[in-house]
C-alpha cells in the first residue's frame, strides 16, 4: 500500500472513531492541520486517534511529545504508519 491509497482509508476511520457526524472523509484536506483547524478537534479527539493507531495499525504511541508530530495531519499520519506499522503492506 501506498500513502496515496492510505489517506482515504485514514479519513474515513478519522471520521468513524471521532464519531464527525457532520464531517465528510473526502472533505478533510491531507494538509489540513487535525487540530486547531476547521476540524475543531481537542485532546480527547487525540487520545482517540492514539487509539485508532493502535487497533488498525498495531502501532502504540505512549509518549506525549510523539504523538504531537504525528498527529499533525492526514499526510503526515499516513506517512508514519507506513513507515511503523507491520500490518499495512
């Protein structure tokens, strides 16, 4: 797989493990900044996509600092599961 195919994949369980009812994937730009931006998303959203990291990707984030530079955007989070995960080929 590649990081091209992976971002829609990625919006749509951003989408579905936030619960973004009012939130079209495909609307989510791959730069988009996931938090302080249009999203609107905060530190519990956060612990939730630690969470979807872990479930689909097998990859466990336990530092705070971390976390912080991978969960920049959609581009930056496929670039890194990609890069860590052994479950995505």
């Amino acid at each position: 797989m590649d990081v091209n195919t992976l971002k829609p994949i990625l919006k749509e369980q951003i989408v579905q493990y936030l619960n973004l009812l009012d939130i079209n994937p495909v609307d989510i730009k791959d730069e988009e900044p996931l938090f302080g931006g249009d999203l609107g998303l905060d530190s519990i959203d956060s612990l939730e996509l630690v969470v979807l990291l872990e479930r689909e990707y097998g990859i466990k984030i336990t530092n705070p600092a971390e976390g912080r530079k991978i969960l920049v955007n959609v581009q930056q989070m496929a670039e890194y599961i990609l890069a860590n995960s052994k479950t995505v080929e």
